[in-house]
C-alpha cells in the first residue's frame, strides 16, 4: 500500500460543512460521487484515465484489479488526498477540492495511537461527537468493555474492529476501505464481512471497498468495478439478496465469473457465459 496519510477521520482535519436541511429531513445521509473524464498521473507515469464513475447514495461498490492498477489512487482522489491530474471529482453534485470533509476511511492496518487508549482513538475520529457516540460505536463492533484498554492489549483483528468503530463513528455519509481486512486471517476476516455487511445494513451510507478477495466484494457489493489498464474496464452487477449465502450457486457462479476475467484464464467467454447483470463498460453496454 502507498498511503502514507495517517488513518485518522478525514473530515477531523477539514471544516465540518453544516448538514444540509433536506438530509436531515429525510434522515438520507449518504453521499453521491461522480467521477467525469479523470485522469492521474505521479511525474510522467500515467495511472488513471478517463475514468468516468457515478456511485449513488448507499450504494456499496467494490474495486477489483490487480497489484498497482491504481485502485488505491482511485480511493485517494475520491478522499480529496490527491488531486486529480485533469477530470473533476464531484461530491453531492459538489466539485470537490481539497480534503473530502463526507468521506472517512479505513485501511489495512488500524492506525491506531498506541500511547491513547481505545474509546480515545475512536473520539479522535469525531471530536464533535458526544461520549455516548463513542460508546455506541464500540458497541456496534463488540468491543464495548474495551474502551479503556490500550491499543497494544488488542489482537490485530480487535484492533481493525476499534478501525471500523473509529470510521463509522457519527454515521458517515461515505466510507472508503482500503482492503481493511486484507491483514487478518481467514476466520476473522470472514467474521468482520459478516458485521461490516450487517452495520452496513443497518447504517446505510455510500461505500467504497478495495479488495482482492472477490469473494468479499460479492459478499458485499452492490457493484463491483474492475480496474484495469488505468481505467475502469467492466463491471458486474451483484443483485443477490442479503445477508448472502456464500455456497449458493448464484454466489459461487458470480465469484467465478468475475475471477475468471480478472485472471483473464484462457477459458472464452463463449464457454463461461455469466450471469446477464455484468457489463463491460469498453464495449459501450452500460
Ligand atoms: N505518490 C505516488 N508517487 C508516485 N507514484 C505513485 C504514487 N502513488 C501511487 N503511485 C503509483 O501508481 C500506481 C498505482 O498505485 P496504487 O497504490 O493506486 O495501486 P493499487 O491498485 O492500489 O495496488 P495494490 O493492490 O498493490 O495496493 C503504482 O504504479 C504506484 O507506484
Ligand atoms: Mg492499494
């Protein structure tokens, strides 16, 4: 991973911009994000290009694509840490310039302040927010009784649980996870899906997942995206209901489905006719 920006609340370090009246009223926080004709290049290496992206409001994609494709750059502009190269980055309808105030987001390592404890690592997030906030979102990733403990006392996956506290903490409008569960073993990987797609459920809010595990981004997604060859090159509808089964057949054939075009096997696509909701965005079938 490239990130060297601490973890912490974006929006803790931006201007908080007053909730405007009509989210309130309809109690719809979610943030809308647009990409339109983005391109990003670091000196001469050109990453991105010509990416064109809407993502509507509690709808969870997932970005798919092989090391170095520039899933993590994608995340970043959408973050507001980096600016795009030409293109505009649009929030709510907003071009967005500088820190991205909607947007919190989680890695793969917690990033947590080893000298403050917990439920101070997680008020860090959201300075605005009451105790009681703080307190509901420990509970929400059952940690509720440790709150006092130091980070260091915590198993990794403990620790990526106070992660996932500290970015859900107020409710934000749009998450973005940088494979935030890509450093933990297989069991409580599979643990922590299962309560990010619950809260997720409850707590509907705009999500952007990076992953390699395409098991997860059907487990999770609404949508998953592959990145390649600097821009967004197909993507595949996941119309399952949830909670998801993953030894469904659906399940299983989309997860083939999608591997098979990231590993780009020598299996046609004559011969492995997917499910009728991918779409390959190159072709023009969108
Ligand atoms: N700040 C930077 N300066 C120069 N090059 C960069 C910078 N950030 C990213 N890159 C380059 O952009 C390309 C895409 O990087 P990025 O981190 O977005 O890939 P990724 O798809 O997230 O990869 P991975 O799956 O390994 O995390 C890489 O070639 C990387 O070296
Ligand atoms: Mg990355």
């Amino acid at each position: 991973m490239t990130n060297h920006i601490p973890a912490l609340d974006l929006a803790a370090v931006a201007p908080r911009p007053p909730a405007p009246q009509a989210e309130l009223a309809s109690g719809s926080r979610a943030a809308a994000v647009k990409l339109v004709d983005v391109a990003k290049s670091f000196h001469t290496r050109c990453v991105l290009r010509q990416v064109d992206l809407s993502i509507e409001p509690q709808e969870f994609v997932a970005l798919v694509g092989r090391s170095g494709c520039g899933k993590s750059t994608l995340l970043r502009l959408i973050a507001g840490l980096i600016p795009p190269t030409s293109g505009r980055v649009y929030i709510d309808g907003q071009p967005l310039a500088g820190i991205n105030p909607r947007a919190r987001m989680m890695f793969q390592d917690a990033r947590l302040l080893p000298w403050v404890r917990v439920a101070d690592n997680v008020a860090l997030a959201a300075r605005d927010q009451p105790a009681v906030a703080v307190e509901q979102a420990l509970q929400m990733v059952q940690l509720a009784d440790r709150g006092q403990d130091w980070p260091l006392t915590l198993s990794g996956g403990q620790r990526q649980r106070v992660a996932l506290a500290r970015a859900l903490i107020g409710r934000p409008p749009l998450l973005l996870l940088d494979e935030p569960l890509g450093a933990l073993d297989a069991l409580t990987r599979i643990e922590m899906q299962l309560l990010i797609d619950r809260l997720w459920q409850q707590h509907p809010c705009t999500a952007v997942l990076v992953t390699h595990d395409i098991e997860e981004a059907v487990l999770l997604a609404n949508r998953i995206l592959i990145v390649e060859d600097g821009t967004i090159s197909k993507e595949f509808a996941v119309d399952l209901p949830r909670p998801r089964a993953r030894l469904q057949p659906a399940f299983q054939q989309l997860v083939a489905h999608v591997l098979t075009h990231v590993l780009r096997t020598s299996v046609t696509a004559s011969e492995t006719p997917g499910p009728p909701m991918d779409r390959d965005i190159a072709r023009g079938s969108r």
